[in-house]
C-alpha cells in the first residue's frame, strides 16, 4: 500500500523542509500538499502552488476565504475577538487550514497529516488538536527532529530551494485576511525597535494622507454590511477597509503576549480592518447594551477570546459562549462613524434603533433634581424594557 502524508503547505521555509524530510526521513510514498487560501497575498498562494508542484507529489489549493470570513471572522467580531490587547488572527485561521487538511487526508486515503510547527509556538497546538480529532498519526518534522532555521535555510538549498531568506531578513511572517503578523530575528529582543520594513499592510503615519478621512460603518446583528452606506460582502468591506485603514497608518500592535505553553514573546502584528470593525461594534454595543449586559459581556468575550487563542474550538463551552454572544448581538444594529488619521482612530459618531441613549435625560441644558434623577433611573428602566419588548416583536 502507498504510504500517504497530507502537509498543511504555506510555501515558507518550514513547511517546504518538511516536504523533503517527510520523504527522506519518515518513508512516504507520497507527499500530499494542501494550501488553504484564507486571504494571503495572491502572489504568496501563486509561489506557494509552484514550490508545492515542483517538490510535492500532489497538490491541492482550496479557496476558504468565504468560510473563513462567514464562521471565523465574523463571531470574532461579535466577540470583539482580541487576546491580551491583540487582535486575534493567526489563531482564528489555524482550525479552518487544519480542517481542510484532515479532509484530504481522509478523501485521500492517508495515514498520516502534517504541520511544519516548531515546538515553541501557539501554532503546533492548534493543528495537533483538530489534527487529533481525525484519529490519524500527526507528524510534524520541525519539532520532532528539532530543527533550527540555519539547518533550514541550507537543508532547503542542498535541495535546490532558495527562499530569499537572511540574516537580514530572517522575519517570520503569518497572514491572512484578518491580519498580519511579523516575528523573529532581531525583534526577537524586546529592546529592539521594529525598523519601518517589516510593514506590509499599513503605511508609517508619518507618510499617510494629512487630511483626517470620516468612514461608516453599518451593522446588522452586530455584523458589519454597509461601508458608507454601501452594502458590501464581509471579504470586500474587509478588504477595503484593510485598504483604508493601512493607507492611515491604523492597526499596528507591538506587543509582549503570553503564549500558550507560557512562554513570553515579542509578537508584531498589523490588522487595519479588524481594528477599524471591532472598534466599531464596541462603540454601537455601548449604546444598545444595558450596563449590565456591557459588564457580563466583556468576561464571556474573555473567556471567547482565549479560548480561541487556543484553537479549542471544539471545546463545548465555546459553543454555549456563541449562544450568548449570537443573542446580545439582536439589538446591536445601527452605525457607527470614524475618523482615521495618521495611525489614529477615533469613534465620533453612533446610532441605533436600539439604543438606550436619551439625550434629554443626560443633558446638561436641562436642570434635574437628585430626586428627578432618581425617578429617571427607573423611567430608563422602563426605557430600556420597553426597546426589548419592541425588539422581540418585531422577530
Ligand atoms: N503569536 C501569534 C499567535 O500565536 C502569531 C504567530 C504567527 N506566526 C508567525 N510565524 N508569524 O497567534
């Protein structure tokens, strides 16, 4: 019987070892590349498909941006998905390429899935655990065999693969629609101020536009459709605002985030449109929201977002956490508008059907008594009953 390994394939440096290794040192037969497009650069996919066709055996490029967009990215807004202060991309990805990869491996009758992960990272947990679910062998090289990157770089060019890569340029990069992460060489050291090159996606703010530009956004059960009133698919309005929002320097975290397995790193990452949406559907909760729900909220999207972070995606728990989310997020309709400017972004307008404002009741034109105020507490009570009450008719 043909022994066959399915590869989760990127086209970077560890993955591509580790279509060789998978011959030489574990003894497929046949070498089964999948690249899963979930929004990366067109020319990465294209160089990725060329590499995977001359060294692989077979290979499979599945488009899943629409799903990756539908049941990945879109929960992550409504959960206003971050983790320690970042937005949550690399880890909302990795379940949906696992995926693919288990589903070919079982239409091809495989023994084994593969991931080209180090031992260090978040990543090889992710895959390990939808992998796991499969049943089949997982083989992963890069940790297994405990490669460093020097091996890599040479190992793949004794087998006629130069990737470009240096002691210069040693970063390792992670992108998908969503966002955009950078790491390793030199900013690998805390002290180390990230040089302006490592950016892709958003512009320095000192060369942005010096004219602030005013967007809006709408939603609809708290999911973004309209970009300046016009409607838009998620994968275009994300795209466009990816667009927007780099062109004003928006969406750019250095930060020191905690990994799974404990360990400490410096993460760098660039996320214009998650950025601009997220802060969007936070400021159209505030104004629909009781205090109540605000407060309950923010733990379970805590809880959502670490769990994410994780990959336990399967973990029923985050099931029950959708079920609260899908729910508070009837009410969260209405837009929101935004002023982008030279990496800043500010909220300067919301409004809603829902929303629990009353301007009369808060304003300072008007004189009110502790004892009016009082008796206003309950009347916004009673405000706030009678908008759910108003919603729940109307579905
Ligand atoms: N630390 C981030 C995470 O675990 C991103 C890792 C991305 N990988 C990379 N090689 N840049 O979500």
């Amino acid at each position: 019987m043909m022994k066959k390994v399915v590869l989760a394939y990127s086209g970077g440096l560890d993955t591509s070892v580790c279509i060789f290794l998978l011959k030489e040192r574990y003894d497929f037969d046949e070498v089964i590349s999948v690249i899963v497009d979930v929004g990366q650069p067109e020319e990465d996919i294209k160089t990725a498909k060329e590499r995977a066709e001359r060294f692989a055996d077979k290979v499979y490029c599945i488009d899943a941006r629409e799903e990756f967009v539908n049941d990945y990215i879109i929960p992550s807004i409504k959960a206003n998905g971050c983790y320690e202060g970042y937005v949550l991309g690399t880890a909302i990805a990795r379940p949906l390429i696992a995926k693919k990869v288990v589903d070919v491996a079982i239409k091809e009758n495989a023994l084994a899935v593969a991931h080209g992960c180090t031992g260090k990272g978040n990543d090889q947990l992710r895959f390990d655990f939808i992998f796991s679910l499969s049943g089949l062998e997982i083989i992963a090289p890069i940790r297994d065999l405990n490669l460093v990157r020097s091996w890599e770089i040479d190992y793949a060019r004794e087998k006629g693969l130069d990737l470009g890569i240096n002691a210069e340029k040693p970063w390792s990069i992670d992108e998908n629609l969503w966002s955009r992460s950078i790491e390793g060489g030199r900013l690998e050291d805390p002290w180390f101020t990230p040089p302006e090159e490592i950016y892709k996606w958003t512009n320095d703010p000192r060369n942005a536009p010096n004219d602030p530009e005013f967007i809006e956004i709408s939603f609809k059960d708290g999911i973004p459709v309209k970009l300046n009133n016009k409607e838009l698919d998620g994968l275009n309005l994300i795209r466009e605002l990816n667009r927007l929002g780099g062109l004003h320097g928006v969406g750019r975290t250095d930060i020191i985030e905690d990994r799974i397995l404990g360990l400490k790193a410096r993460e760098n990452y660039e996320h214009p449109a998650a950025t601009i949406l997220i802060s969007a559907h936070k400021a159209l909760e505030q104004i629909v929201l009781t205090k109540d729900e605000i407060f309950f909220k923010n733990m379970v999207d805590e809880r959502w977002s670490d769990l994410a972070y994780k990959g336990l995606i399967y973990e029923p728990l985050f099931d029950d956490l959708n079920a609260f989310i899908d729910k508070t997020q009837e009410r969260v309709c209405g837009d929101v508008r935004l002023k982008l400017f030279k990496g800043s972004l500010h909220i300067v307008g919301r409004r809603s059907p829902y929303q629990l404002y009353s301007e009369t009741n808060v304003s300072f034109d008007e004189k009110q008594s502790e004892k009016v105020i009082l008796s206003e507490y309950h009347g916004y009570q009673a405000k706030i009953f009678k908008n759910v009450v108003m919603h729940k008719k109307k579905t």
